[in-house]
C-alpha cells in the first residue's frame, strides 16, 4: 500500500511539476497563447461552441467546420475551467465541469462541435528536437469525438464508420500533432529560421466534432460535450497526465470490481451447496441471484476500463439483468420462507421480469431509432411503475416471511427497503439528490452499499440455514439407521434348520434400508412351513416403512390362515389406497409331506433344482382390488432344492451396461453351494438393486416328522 501511496505521489509531482513549467494567456484576440517547456497545459478555452454538425467541404472532404480558416466568431464562447472541488457526480473523476444542457442548451443530444485557436511558443532546443505535441483528448465527456488539427483528422473516440456513432464509457485518449513544418505555420518571434536559438511559434486550430447519445439526457445530470478539458503538451509530460487519469478512472470503479469479484464468490458458495443438500431448491435460486448481482457490477466496469463492449450493448444486457435480478430476489425469498400461496406469484414475477425488461429496452433513447420519443417517455415511466411494484411485491414475501419465521424476516425487513431505495438510484441522481459519495476517489453509491449489506446478511442467513440443513440431516441419518435396525430385527435367521427342512437366507440392500422382504413361518402344531418373499416398489426410507408394513400385515394374516393365496390378498388389500405402493410378492406352504403350494403375484418364479418353475403371470399387489394370483401345486422329495430370489440377482450390471441376466442365474444355481455365493456372485458383478433370496433343502428328516 506504501509503494501504491508513492507511485501515485510520485506521478502527481511530475505532473504538476510540467503544468508549472507551461504558461498558458488568453488574450484578446480570443487565441490561446502556450508557451511550452518540457510540459503540458490543459485548453481551459477560450473555446467557440455550437450544436449540430458540419457540412462536408467538398474540397477537402473534410468538415468545414475543421478547417482552420473558418470564421467561428458568431458560436457561442465556453470556458472549460472547473470550479474548484467540483467532480463528475457519477465516477467522481475531479475537474468536472457541466455539459451544454446546463449551459443553454436542455434536452439537446446529437453533434456539437468545439474549435479553440493555439498559439504555441516553443522553447529553444525543443524544435530542433523534432519532437511534435501531444494532444490528450477529454478524459470526462458524453459519448464520442473526432479531433482536427488544422483541419486534418488526428485521432478519435469512438466508431464514426456507420450512420451513428458507436460510442464507450469515456475514457482518457492521446493523439499525437504533427511535427513542426508539416502543416502549422513555424516563426520565429524575430522572424529569423527556427534553427536559431530563439523562441519558436506555431499557430493551431485543434476543432472536436462530438456526438452526445440520447440515453445521457437520462443518465447523466448536467449532460453534454466535455465535462473536462482536453490537454496540450511534450508527450512525457501528457503522458504522465494521461497515467494519472487512468488511475483515478481504475480508482472510481474500484468498489464495483470488488463488488463483482465478492458476488462471484458467494454465487461459487451458494451452487456448491447444492451438494450438501439437494432437497433445499433456495441454494439454486441463491446461486442464480448472486451470480446476476455479479454481473451488473461486472458491467459496469467492462465497459468503465475497456472498449470490449459499446455503451448500447452494455446497457442492453443491464437492461436484461437487472430485471432478472429483482425476480431474482422474489423467489429467493420465497422459496426461503417455505411460501405456497398464491401459487400464481412465481409466475407473475416472471411476467413482470418480461414487462420490465421490455420497458428498459424501448424507454432507453438510444432505440429512438425503433420507438418514437413520445412512446419511449410512457415506457420510461411504465419502468418506473414496475420498480415499484417489484419492490412492493418483495416486501410483502418479506412481511409473510416475518409472521412465518419471524427472525430471518426482521433482519432483511431493513436491508429489502435499503435495496429497494437503491434500485432508484438513477431517478433520485437525476433530482440531484446525492447517491454517489468519493471517498479517496473511489465511487461508492448508496445501491452498492445496499446490495453490499443484503449480501452480508443474506451470506450470514444462509450459513445458519446451512448449519439447521446439516443438523437435519444427522437426524434423517438416524432415522435411517435406526430403521435399518429395525429391518435387521424383523428379518428371520440366516441359516434355519427344522425337521426334513434346511433353510438359507441372504438379504443384501443397495441403500442403506431396502424394499426386499421375507418372512419365515413355521406352524406350531401341523409341521407345516409358511414362507412370503417379496419386494416394494422404490427404495430408501419410504420402501423400507412400507417393508415394515407388509411384514406387521403377514404376521397377522398368518395367526388366521397359512393359505398362501388368502395371505395374498391380505397383503394386497393393506396396499389398497395408499396411492403407489406396490409390491411384487409370493407366499409357499411345504407341509409336513412335503407338499407345498405356491401363489404369486408378479414376482420372480423360485427355481426348483436349478429350474424355473413354469408359472403363469400375475399383477403385483396394491393395482387392483380383489385381484387374482397364480397358483402351483407341487412336491419337495428328499434332496430337493427350492430357491426363491428377488430380482435384483438377475437385474445387477457391471460398469458396461451388461445385466447378470436369467441365463447367468441358471447357472450359477447349478454350480453354487449356498444362498450367500448366489448373492456375492451378483453383487460382485454390480448390484443396482436390493439382493434378497432364500434357500430350501429338504432332508430325510422331514419323512420322519410327517409320520
């Protein structure tokens, strides 16, 4: 900051150093009289103004208005000096002095022109140097020029190519004169050559044509031609001007820079959220926010520093952003107080972006070219209207937002009325009401100051959003746990041996609570074995509660009834009317002979010994009231091997796409030992789905127990 404060010291010396080494006299012939060391002089006047344009010599081609020799005695005569302290009202650039519509000429835009006479008295040694002037062109003007030296064109700001002017942010410009004896008139004050050692003259015409859009009438108080003056001199010391302006122009939009760069950043914040919760739809439109709130600033600066873009294209994407950002800042708030009612709001909000939107492109003046004036002042005001009711809409989500959570509301209630007062702050500028402030030559409005504070506050809430979001998620994690408990506890022993029977199970969830369900059940008094597999529909929390309804629901039905197709259509009516819940699910008795009966409805066909057993097809539970499943009859003898799986077994793909498939699962029943190799076999292969199945081996034991 030390080597900064020197620079910028170090420069200001230099400069004023070469301001008191020139010597500048306007006298009476209305000539203004330079007398120039190693120095340079700003061309405070007398200077001979007159609005409208030149016609073209057709000598020449060039303006007549350019030419040297023509008679300017009855334009108006302005002096460029600045009253002491004054500064542009908008960039706080120091030397400000008002345009034409202060002086005379209110509600004028297009061509003016500007022509001041220069009797320059160079010091001896500077002509043999062969150095020629340097001519630094306003740094503080509305939009765009051309500057003549004696009716020669020596430089510009701007594109003058087309039928109107293509005008930037004013900016500091040099243009370098020609060398002495080219087309200025060389004497010496004694008459002799300029090669003697005696002070050396030329006379100059410098003329600036100058183009002023409409839109400044709007934007700018006190608008037109040059609010500062342009400066003549050795090219070491203009430059030096030159850098100085530079630096107070990089100065002003500073805290734009750094407001751009900080809104960036929380927008980087808000959408990488997004991955600590997904659910929460008020990171996206948080990240949307600031990301706009960024751009307008960034605009701003864009077209302040560089000619990247030209004012009409920069102010027709303001014109598209901020109207985004005030919908922006709706549905924020909106979404972040939980707001349902009206439903139609979101959708008005957007149609007003629209009107607003439309109402900036068509009331600005520069597209008086596709609006006629008169139309575009009812769109200026029909902006106006919009504003304010975006801003009244705004605070009244921020009221609702008060009666629902009362904190959060109480805190932005202020910063929402700062914001909305800021978002006028062109309209109280023009009633030249003071918006702007200069500290240390930076520009500060009372709008970056509003939006600065929102930000703040906005960045603080959504950090303790952050905090409840991820406090609620440890509780959603116990929950899930603690039901993944509870599963484990429902489920039947992995490996159960009863009379002629040996029993296997494996049950391998893809989350951390899955759909997959079975119940085994052995009759206390016949010896008979009730066994119901199945699987719901989805996956996560909401299967696994309908998991756990199914299994209340077998427990009951099979206390009344081991018909497996009358357990069926328990299960099926439990599911009726509990909008998409559904489950795939079959039920098999094996009695005490080894008889079983097997029903269905929709799920996988157990395969008996390697073999899928021939079933007809079935809807699943919870379509249709009173619906039918199928139903087998058949006998397990000793050395029978019934196996019943989900179809998450036949349905895991690898990372190429390739299901396991039902061939796959053919044979690897012929091959594998236990139900737990079926299992890792497809989980191995890519699990996408819950693996459950269940193993059922008859053994010699189960003659002994039927007799």
């Amino acid at each position: 900051m030390a080597r900064r404060t020197f620079f910028l010291f170090s420069l200001a010396a230099l400069f004023a150093g070469g301001v008191v080494a020139a010597q500048t006299a306007s006298g009476a012939d209305g000539i203004a009289h330079v007398t120039l060391g190693q120095s340079a002089v700003p061309l405070y006047g007398p200077w001979k103004f007159t609005v409208g344009d030149s016609p073209i010599d057709p000598k020449t081609d060039q303006p007549l208005w350019a030419e040297p020799g023509f008679d300017d005695s009855k334009w108006e005569t302005v002096d460029l000096t600045p009253k002491d302290g004054a500064v542009d009202p908008n960039a706080g650039l120091p030397g400000y002095v008002p345009g034409w519509t202060a002086k005379g000429h209110p509600g004028y835009w297009g061509y003016a022109w500007y022509r001041i006479r220069v009797q320059v008295l160079t010091q001896p040694g500077q002509a043999r140097q062969g150095e020629g002037l340097v001519l630094a062109g306003p740094a503080d003007l509305e939009n765009a020029y051309q500057v003549f030296d004696n009716g020669e064109l020596a430089g510009h700001f701007g594109d003058f190519t087309g039928r109107q002017p293509i005008i930037y942010s004013a900016q500091p410009k040099m243009f370098p004169l020609p060398k002495p004896g080219s087309h200025d008139a060389w004497t010496k004050r004694d008459g002799t050559s300029p090669n003697g050692t005696s002070p050396v003259e030329s006379a100059r015409v410098l003329a600036f044509r100058l183009w002023m859009a409409p839109f400044a009438l709007i934007n700018e108080p006190d608008a037109g031609g040059m609010h500062s003056a342009p400066v003549l001199g050795e090219a070491g010391a203009v430059a030096t001007g030159y850098q100085m302006r530079w630096l107070e122009l990089i100065r002003a939009a500073a805290l734009l820079a750094a407001e751009a760069l900080l809104f960036g950043l929380l927008a980087v914040v808000a959408f990488s959220l997004i991955l600590f919760d997904r659910s929460d739809r008020v990171y996206l439109w948080m990240g949307a926010l600031f990301l706009l709130l960024a751009a307008l600033p960034a605009l701003v600066v864009i077209g302040a520093w560089t000619e990247l873009q030209s004012v009409p294209i920069n102010i027709l994407l303001q014109d598209v952003v901020a109207p985004l950002s005030s919908a922006a800042f709706v549905m924020v708030f909106w979404v972040w107080f939980g707001l349902r009612r009206p439903p139609w709001l979101p959708r008005l909000t957007a149609g007003l972006a629209l009107l607003l939107t439309a109402s900036y492109i068509l009331g600005d003046e520069i597209f008086f070219g596709l609006v006629p004036h008169a139309v575009a002042v009812h769109f200026e005001t029909g902006s106006l209207v919009l504003g304010l009711v975006f801003f009244a809409l705004l605070l009244w989500v921020v009221v609702e937002g008060i009666r629902r959570q009362g904190v959060e509301g109480w805190l932005l209630l202020p910063l929402v009325v700062l914001r909305g007062v800021g978002a006028f702050t062109p309209q109280l500028n023009l009633l030249h009401i003071q918006m702007f402030w200069f500290p240390f030559g930076v520009t500060v409005g009372f709008g970056a100051i509003a939006s600065l504070l929102v930000a703040v506050v906005i960045a603080l809430l959504l950090l303790r959003r952050l905090f409840k979001s991820v406090k609620r998620q440890r509780l959603m994690a116990l929950d899930v746990k603690q039901a993944q408990e509870v599963q484990q506890v429902i489920l039947p022993e992995a490996r159960l041996v009863l009379p002629g029977l040996t029993i296997e199970s494996e049950y391998r969830p893809a989350r951390e609570v899955g759909g997959d369900f079975f119940q085994i059940i052995p009759h206390k008094t016949d010896g008979s074995l009730l066994i119901v597999a199945g699987d719901v529909t989805g996956k996560g929390l909401k299967a696994g509660m309908l998991v756990a309804l199914l299994v209340g629901a077998i427990r009951t039905a099979a206390r009344f009834s081991d018909d497996p197709v009358v357990v069926l259509g328990e299960l099926n009516q439990r599911l009726m009317g509990r909008g998409d819940a559904q489950a795939t699910c079959l039920a098999l008795r094996i009695d005490a002979d080894g008889g079983a009966t097997l029903a269905n409805a929709g799920h996988v066909a157990p395969y008996l010994n390697g073999e899928e057993l021939p079933m007809e097809g079935a809807l699943p539970l919870g379509m249709f009231e009173g619906a039918e499943s199928s139903v087998m009859h058949f006998k397990l003898r000793v050395g029978d091997r019934l196996v019943l799986m989900s179809d998450g077994i036949a349905e895991a793909m690898d990372a190429n796409g390739n299901l396991f498939g039902f061939e796959r699962v053919h044979e690897l029943l012929r091959t594998a030992t236990s139900a737990a190799g079926v299992a890792s076999a497809a989980q191995t292969f890519g699990q996408e789905d819950d693996i459950s199945l269940i193993s059922v081996t008859r053994t010699a034991g189960l003659e002994a127990a039927a007799a």
